[in-house]
C-alpha cells in the first residue's frame, strides 16, 4: 500500500471511528422496550409453563412486574428468542438488559471482525463502518435480537466461503430468532445449489421445531400459529414495499414476486460465488418482508459489509460508501437523512446492482466469481 493510499485508509477509519462515538454520545438511556417484552415472556414460560408463551394477558401482567412503568406490548417473537433471554431471569431487569446489550453488540462486533478477509486498517474500516449506521445502536437500546441474526449471518457467509458448509447452515439457523429478516437467504442457498448448507439449516430447524412441539405442546403451538394468522401490528409498514411505493393487494403481490423472482435468478447465477449468495437472500428478504422495524436495518449493514468484503473495485465501494453516509450519525443527527420509507428504495438499488453485475460483468476484473483479496 502506497504513503497515500495508506493515509486515506487511516482518514477513512478515523471518520467511522468518530460517527460510531456520535451515535454512542446520543443515546439515551435505554429502557430496552423489546427485551422487556422478550424476558416477560421468558418469565411466564419459566413459570407458568411454555405452553402459556403466548397468553398475552400473562406476558402483560409480567411486563408490568417488571418495570412498572415501561409499555407493554405483545410478545410476537418466536418461542427462540423467550429461550434465549430465559437465562437472564434470575438477575434484576436493569442488569439483565446492561448483559443483553452487551451480549448483542459484541456478538455482532465480534463476529464481523473475526470473518472479514480484509487485511490492517481496511479490516476495521468495514467492522466499525458496519457497526456505525443509526440503526445498529438503536437495534441495542430496544433490546432487540436482530443483532444476533445479523451476527449469525455474518459468521455463516465465512463459514461458506471457506466451504465449511455443514458449520454454515447450522449458524444460518439464528433466522429462525427473526425470520422475516432473511427469509429469502435459504431460498437463495438453494437456487444456489448450496445443497448441504440447506441441509443442515433444514435439520436444525427441525431440532428446534421439535423442541417447540415438546416444552409448547398443542395448546402452545395453536397459541403462537393464531398469533400469526391475526392482523399484523400497526407501526411496521415504513420499511416494506407499501410504505415505500403505498403498494397494496395485486401490486404488492407482484412486486413481490418479482423481486423473489430477481433473487433465484441471480442467486443461480451467482452459484460459484457463494460470498454473494447470502447478501442477495438478505437484501430480498428486507425488501419483500410485509413486516419491519428500524432495528431490522442490522441486516442491511451486515449484506452491504458483505459485499465490501467481496467486491473491493472502486465502483462498488464508492457505492456502498454513498449508502453507509445515508445512514450515518452525520446524516441522522441533522435530521436530513432518508426516511424510513426511503429505504426500500435504497435496498432496491442495491440488489439491482448485484442483479447486473451478476448477468452483465462491465469488466472481466469485476467479475462476481473472483474472490476478494485475503
């Protein structure tokens, strides 16, 4: 790396490096509103029994014995995410939700530093970078699980791409925290051909639908199966393609599968670059979901990382750097960055260029087969 290439790589991190301090230095104190909702839930399993998981009135009342004054809201998640907070139920909320914090973030960190193939100051110019978008930080002072997907996903792209493809669908398996996140990823594995990563993702989803039907039992799973059949919440729709594009019933259905449609098609495209597989499942699964919150954007920072890591030619990073400003604190802090509803449009960009690149090469040096540089 030349003196001034080096210089601009030490620029660049110590300007991520500052947005990350920017988002930290604005947080207010969190009350981890989602986790309150998920160690509720996890009380009344431990309690009442897993089979009342989905009494809502029960996950209320425990809510309220929690911290009194905090909302409540009902606990929609599935029965994964009330196991994994269920071991925080024996310390006091405040310190239950500093752990889970904590726990949420460095796993994320953590997972992005330790499976990027960048080498020195540019392998911490992606981690942070990732880490520095508004919604990552906000995803942690909800106290939400995203987090976890995020850094699941993460994990399984190296797994792949060192072809530990056993490893990489049981990983994969943190969808089943948030399916509605990545749900096009298992898709896209098998248009792919990545047959053994789909495999194994289909046999630890089994273990853990198993393990639902024996601690849930009839009653339970009929609960959390009506759960799903009722009216989505409201609040949730900025994200999706009808918050984006006020698209309802047909439209929204064709625009739907139109997109499913983009993502078999370059996934079998792309069956020889299996770095690339998971990214265009994930930015699918975002556009395509009926149901998202802010938080949810943690996939979004960890397919664009994805793809930094991937495709290292100027035109993608200058791209992927124009999205990472859109969200970052610099942007976010002055109250002129997209709203929420911009969004979609900005995930569309992004699997439309993976769409051409993959179909249509500009050059031989951009090719979607070639490996990043370790």
């Amino acid at each position: 790396m030349t003196n001034s290439r080096r210089a601009w790589s030490w620029l660049g991190l110590a300007v991520i490096v500052i947005a990350l301090g920017l988002d930290l230095m604005q947080r207010q104190k969190a009350a981890g509103i989602d986790f309150h909702t998920y160690l509720a839930a996890a009380n009344v399993g431990l309690r009442q029994g897993w089979s009342h998981l989905y009494d809502q009135t029960l996950v209320a009342a425990a809510q309220k014995s929690l911290v009194a004054g905090l909302s409540t809201q009902p606990f929609l998640s599935p029965p994964t995410v009330a196991w994994l907070a269920a071991p925080l139920t024996v310390f006091p909320y405040s310190i239950a939700l500093s752990v889970w914090m904590v726990f949420t973030f460095a796993t994320f960190a953590a997972a992005l530093a330790l499976s990027g193939v960048s080498i020195g100051v540019n392998r911490w110019i992606a981690v942070i970078g990732a880490l520095a978008p508004w919604w990552v930080l906000h995803a942690v002072s909800l106290g939400q699980v995203v987090p976890l997907v995020a850094a699941g996903a993460v994990v399984a792209w190296r797994l792949m791409r060192d072809d530990r493809e056993i490893a990489a669908g049981i990983l994969l398996s943190v969808i089943f925290l948030k399916p509605n996140t990545a749900i096009l990823v298992p898709v896209a594995l098998l248009a792919a051909g990545r047959y053994r990563v789909l495999a194994s993702w289909v046999a630890a989803g089994g273990v853990l639908v198993a393990i639902a039907f024996l601690l849930l039992g009839p009653h339970g799973v009929s609960a959390y199966l009506n759960q799903l059949r009722a009216p989505l919440p409201g609040g949730a729709e900025a994200l999706t393609i009808k918050g984006a594009l006020d698209a309802t019933g047909v439209i929204a259905a064709g625009l739907r599968l139109l997109i499913l449609g983009m993502v078999v098609a370059t996934a079998f495209k792309l069956r020889g670059s299996p770095g690339l597989v998971v990214p265009i499942g994930i930015v699918g699964s975002l556009i395509v979901s009926p149901y998202l919150h802010a938080s949810d954007l943690c996939l979004l920072s960890a397919a664009a990382w994805m793809v930094w890591e991937e495709r290292y030619a100027v035109p993608w990073r200058v791209g992927l750097v124009a999205g990472w400003l859109l969200a970052s604190p610099f942007v976010f802090l002055t109250s002129t960055g997209p709203s929420l509803n911009r969004w979609p449009l900005i995930e569309g960009v992004l699997l439309l260029a993976l769409v051409v690149a993959a179909w249509r090469p500009l050059t031989g040096a951009a090719d979607l087969r070639t490996r990043a540089p370790a």
